[in-house]
C-alpha cells in the first residue's frame, strides 16, 4: 500500500471542497427562496376560505381568553 503525501495546494484544495460540502444554508436563506421561488400566495388564495376560518377562530379565542382575563380582574 504506497502512501501518498499531499502537497499544500491539494490540503487547501481539500479543505475549501470539504467546507463547501459542510456548509448548511441558513434559515433565512431557507425563508427567503421559499418566498421567491414558490407559489405560497396563489396557494394562499386557493385556500381563502380555510384561512379567514382559521383566523376567525384565533380572533375568537382571543376575545374569550380577554373575556375570561377582564372577568376575574374585575371581580
């Protein structure tokens, strides 16, 4: 088994090729090419209904949980 040495250029070489391969895109990389590259608000818009839904509900638990909050402050 013959061993080979490495000169620096190749270490170097081999270092950027294993940094590159180790990097890990960030989050907000991540979040900002789905924003531009997928089609969330058409999907947005395809789903109307359930999202007023949804909203109407938080902004219905809301209400009940400051309801319930502004009740037992006044008692």
């Amino acid at each position: 088994m013959a061993i080979k040495a490495l000169r620096l250029d190749d270490i170097d070489v081999a270092t950027f090729e294993w940094r590159k391969s180790r990097q890990r895109e960030s989050l907000l990389r991540k979040f900002r090419r789905f924003i531009e590259e997928s089609p969330w608000d058409e999907d947005l818009l395809k789903y109307a209904r359930w999202t007023d839904g949804f909203s109407l509900a938080v902004a219905a638990v809301s209400a009940l949980y400051v309801f319930s909050v502004g009740i037992l402050l006044i008692r």
